[in-house]
C-alpha cells in the first residue's frame, strides 16, 4: 500500500500516527480505524474499514490502495473526506482529486 505524503487525519489519532501506520502495513487489528483511499473507478473517495486491508487481494502491488486519510470511525471518515473535498476545491477549482493527490 500506498500513503499519500500529506496523510489527512483525524485530530484524535494524529499523535498515533506511526503506531496506526506500523499495524496498517503489517496488518494488525484496529477496530475503530477507517482508512479513505483514491477510487480506481470514477468514484472520488473509498471509505473502509481498516481490516479489509488483510485480504489477499490488496497484497497484490497493483491492487494496493493509495490511502490519502485515515480517520477513528466512520462518522469521522465522512468529515475527513468533505475536508479534502474542500482543500481540492480551493487549490484547483475543480473535483478532480486524483491529480490532486498523484501530483
């Protein structure tokens, strides 16, 4: 998996943030822990819950998420999200995030 460099995250969980990033990548269990990640359709935001991330299917390289936020909940993954909704809107004009965060 992928992390975007500037991660967006929730204000309860920032002072974790190598312990959270460290059970991410070795697969850990988090119950609370939501990670929002670019879509690879025409969807903006995928919002899911950290154990999906022990399927095999993400182990693949090319199925890795670009994980861009990671929040405590899913109510506050939805508040993350309209976040960076806002910072891409007033950096580019527009909603188009995946060249926000792959550039």
């Amino acid at each position: 998996m992928r992390f975007y460099k500037k991660l967006y995250m929730s204000p309860s969980i920032v002072d974790k943030r190598n312990r959270i990033l460290w059970k991410l990548r070795t697969g850990r269990p988090q119950p609370t822990i939501y990670y929002i990640a670019l879509a690879k359709n025409n969807d903006l935001f995928e919002i899911c819950h950290s154990a999906m991330l022990k399927q095999r299917y993400f182990r693949k390289k090319e199925n890795a998420p670009y994980i861009v936020g990671i929040a405590n909940g899913y109510s506050a993954a939805i508040d993350l999200v309209s976040e960076m909704l806002l910072d891409v809107w007033r950096a580019t004009n527009s909603y188009n995030v995946k060249a926000y965060f792959n550039k």
